[in-house]
C-alpha cells in the first residue's frame, strides 16, 4: 500500500461506538508508513479515552479549540495545512449534520472547514438514523461538495437493528483512503459499467429478479472515478449511495438497461449486473389473480447486453462477469468466446460462494482472456476492482499498441 506511505493523515473520531475500531485503524494506517493526528469530539472521548489512540498513533490526541498547549505546539489553521486527508471514522450523524452545516463548533469542525486537503468520511450509526430524510439531504449535500463516503456497510448494529450504517471495516478504509492518491490511469476515458439486478414485471406489483445487491459494479465504479474514468454507472434496483464523480442512470428491466448502456457504451465497458435472461412474454395490465391451482408464465429471452456492445462496429474494450454455481471455470470461458470478449471475470454465487458472491462485502474472481488467465484470489470487492482495472489498463494499453 504505497499510496499511503509518509503521507499525513488526520483522523477525526467523533462519538459512536465504532470509536474503538478507529485505534485498529490508526494501527493500520501506521503499518503502512502513514503518519496519523488524531483529533477527537468530546462526545467521542465518552466512549474511548484519548490514551488509547496518543499510544497507537505515538502522537498527543487534539480535541480543544481552545486548548493552549495544543495551539502553541501546531496552531488549528496548521494542523489543517499539515494533512494531505482528512478522515472522520466513525462519522455521527450529529457531525454530518455539523459539516453539512458548515459549523465550526468544535476543533474537528473547524479543521474540515479550515483545510484544502481532500475529506472523507466513514459514517457509522443505527439504520434508521442513517435513512432518516435529515441524514440522507446531508450526505448528498456533501457528496456535492466533493466530501468521499466510505460506506456505511449493511449488517447487525450494536443496537441489535440490522441495515446500513455499520462502518467500514478498517482494512477497506485504508483501501480506500489509499484509493485517493492511487494511480490515474484512467484519466478522462468514458467508461460504462452495470450493477446490480433487472427486475422483470409480471403485472404492475409483481416482478422477476435475483440476488444481486449492486457491490461488485459500484465497487468498480467508485474505484475508475478514483482513477480519473469518467464513469455512467446504469444500476438496477439497489440500495447503495452513488460513488463520487459518477454519472448513474437507475433503469429497472434488461429492456431499460440495454437502452441505457446503448446510448453509451464508452471506451471501456463492464458488464457487471445480473440482467436477466428472460421476461415475461405478456405482462398483465392488472394485479394477476389467483383462480387455478397452478399458474403458467411464458418466457421470451432478453437481449444479451455484453455480446451486442462486443459486436458493435467500433466495440469499447469489453469486459463480462460469469456468475455460476458449477463448472466456474468452463462457463466463463465458453462466455469468453461466444460473446466474444475482452476479458471475464469469474465468481462463484449461491452455496460454493463462500464469503463471496451476492451481496457480501468480499469475493473471489478468476480472469480470463483470449491465451491468458489470473487469479485475483479473494478480497473485498474494493480491492478485486482494483486489481481488475489494472488488468483494464494492461490491455487498453496492448490493444492501443496494436495496429
Ligand atoms: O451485485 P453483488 O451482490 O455485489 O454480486 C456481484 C455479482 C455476483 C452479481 C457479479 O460479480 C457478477 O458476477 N455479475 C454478473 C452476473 C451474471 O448475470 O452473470 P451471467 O453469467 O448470467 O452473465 C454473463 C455476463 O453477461 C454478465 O457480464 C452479464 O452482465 C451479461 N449479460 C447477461 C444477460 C443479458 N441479457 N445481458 C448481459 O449483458
């Protein structure tokens, strides 16, 4: 993780009981050669004490404005100067609410004001707070101004709820931080990604879908906007925030999807979603009832999104996902060549996923390309899409070589 070494890092802890992840954080960042300030709320000195993260990060913790020890040691304006980021982990919904606010109430508040260097923030708080209307205006208020979400993650809170508002777990934070000053290999090139499911109507309340959450093509989107792509994310129905940077068009059907990446399949195109492969011939004009015991639907097949942008006359570097619960390794390449593709990215779902597959955090990908093949192993979905686009690049690069 070079990104991050000899580079300054403030990190805010505000108050949430994922204030004790933060020291395995700083842990973290100084493993990889980073130097950390922390900087604490007073409500987060209520849950861990500021000795704790003065041992970890070998620095004296700030958390007064008005401390005159402190300012006469690196003045306020300084320490705003001094970071190269600026990392608030666990952000409340109290201080998104401050910063949103543009206050400058506290130390904390006032060095995300006061600072040049880029902002980020790992909120974590229960799921309703994090749903409520107030949270949601305020985040997309500071998405707006150019402030990085990481997260939240979904799972079970500490409060027994289960939903989105857990944080980042600390070895995706220092992924992602790392992210921030990666490589911009992919500076200005117009890269089209799908994400997540197609739903197929059967009547106006009822549909066809699948297990997809979105992860794996937000990751990738998230990750080319950090390497400088401009990115349209076409994303079915999922319950993820919009990565910075990235144009999404939300579609519902295959049918939708197909238009929306036809109208721009840029010069890189990954097809991440789980499109399905079939609708419903006749969809019903009113709520089907149920009369007889069974009931038959006909099918007709969607069209193939992948194959028709790799059969495009000036195709983009076209690059597919196989998602399969046997015989991984000979679908993908079956996929390879018929739909005649750059590379496949193969992942197991359903029983053999393991920690992979849908809807997790993490998962396992095997590439494979006309003559060569690389195991990603397994990973967050964050870093798999990091190593997928580098692999992007190499071959963008060998096939601008080529005559
Ligand atoms: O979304 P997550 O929960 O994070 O899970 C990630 C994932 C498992 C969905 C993802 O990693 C993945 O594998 N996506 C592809 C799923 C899929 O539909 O695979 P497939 O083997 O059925 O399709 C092969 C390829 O053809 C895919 O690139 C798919 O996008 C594309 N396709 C399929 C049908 C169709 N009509 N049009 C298409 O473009």
């Amino acid at each position: 993780m070079q990104a991050l070494t000899d580079k300054r890092i403030l990190l805010g802890v505000t108050g949430g009981i994922a204030a004790y992840k933060a020291a395995e954080l700083v842990r973290r960042l100084r493993d990889v050669g980073a130097e950390v300030q922390v900087v604490m709320t007073a409500a987060a000195q209520r849950f861990v004490a500021p000795m704790t993260f003065q041992a970890v990060s070998g620095r004296p913790v700030r958390s007064d404005l008005f401390d005159p020890a402190g300012e006469a040691a690196m003045g306020h304006i300084e320490l705003a100067r001094w970071a190269d980021v600026i990392l608030i982990a666990p952000a409340s919904a109290d201080f998104m609410a401050r910063l949103a606010g543009g206050l400058a109430d506290d130390l904390l508040a006032t060095l995300c004001l006061a600072t040049r260097a880029p902002l980020a923030l790992a909120p974590a708080m229960n799921q309703a707070m994090w749903s409520a209307p107030a949270t949601t205006a305020n985040a997309e208020r500071l998405v707006a101004r150019g402030v990085h979400l990481f997260g939240p993650a979904h799972g079970v809170q500490a409060c027994g709820d289960s939903g989105p508002g857990r944080m980042v777990e600390p070895g995706e934070l220092v992924e992602r931080l790392a992210g921030l000053f990666g490589p911009r290999d992919l500076e200005g090139v117009p890269v089209t990604i799908t994400a997540g499911p197609t739903r197929e109507a059967l009547d106006p309340v009822r549909y066809i879908s699948n297990r997809s959450s979105g992860k794996m093509g937000f990751a990738l989107a998230s990750t080319a906007a950090a390497r400088g792509a401009r990115v349209r994310l076409v994303a079915g129905p999922v319950a993820l925030p919009t990565p910075p940077g990235v144009e999404r068009i939300d579609v519902e059907s295959a049918a939708a999807m197909y238009e929306a990446v036809l109208a721009d399949p840029g010069e890189v195109f990954i097809g991440c979603a789980a499109v399905a492969d079939y609708r419903v011939a006749d969809v019903a004009g009113t709520k089907i009832k149920k009369h007889a015991d069974t009931l038959m639907l006909k099918l007709v097949r969607n069209p193939d999104i992948l194959a028709t942008v790799a059969a495009l006359p000036n195709r983009p570097l076209t690059v597919g996902f196989a998602a399969e619960t046997d015989r991984l390794e000979d679908y993908a390449r079956t996929k390879l060549t018929e739909k005649r593709l750059d590379l496949i990215a193969a992942n197991w779902v359903g029983e053999r996923a393991g920690e992979g597959g849908f809807d997790s955090d993490r998962n396992a990908l095997k590439v494979f390309w006309p003559g060569g093949e690389l195991d990603l192993g397994t990973d967050s979905k964050r870093g798999l899409a990091g190593r997928l686009l580098d692999l992007i690049v190499a071959r963008r690069a060998l096939s601008q070589e080529q005559p």
